[in-house]
C-alpha cells in the first residue's frame, strides 16, 4: 500500500489519512483506536466472541488496500464523513 499524504500536524492527521487508517483499522480489528499518543483500547468482550472474529492479517491487508483506494477516490466530504462513522462505530 501506498500513502498519498505527506506529514501534516498532529490534529490535521486525526481528518486525513492517518484518521481514516487508524479508525478502519480498528474497525476490522475490533478495537477502538485514540489519537492521544496513538494508543489503542479495546472493547469489552463477552463470554463468546460469537459477534467478532479476530480476522487474519493476510485478509486485513488486502482489505485495508482496498478500503484506503476506495476512501481517497472520494471527495473531502465523504471523506470526512467516513472517517466519523467508523469513529462512532468505535464509541458504541
């Protein structure tokens, strides 16, 4: 995979690629991902994990490729849009 985005500021980064990145990431993951040093939290899980399987990396790097040359083919709104969507899937 190739990032499109050159370094840009911290809170800059939380609405462009790296926000986009860490939040599917943690979306395939299943884990909630903060931008305060970049820490990651994870969800509680109950006695099964009947709702969430861990997926293998093979199949989360094909996914993330995917998802990230789908993602920078939109405009800044959906762009935008996205990245809150799967951070509100996170915090629920």
């Amino acid at each position: 995979m190739t990032l499109y985005q050159g370094p840009v500021g911290v809170e800059a980064a939380r609405y462009t690629d790296a926000g986009f990145l860490m939040h599917a990431l943690g979306f395939l993951h299943g884990m909630r991902c903060q931008f305060y040093d970049w820490w990651i939290d994870g969800r509680y899980f109950p006695a099964t994990d009947t709702d969430y399987v861990t997926p293998r990396i093979e199949l989360v790097a094909q996914a993330i490729t995917r998802m990230y040359r789908q993602w920078r083919s939109w405009g800044p709104k959906p762009q935008l849009t996205t990245i809150n969507a799967l951070f509100l899937h996170s915090r629920t």
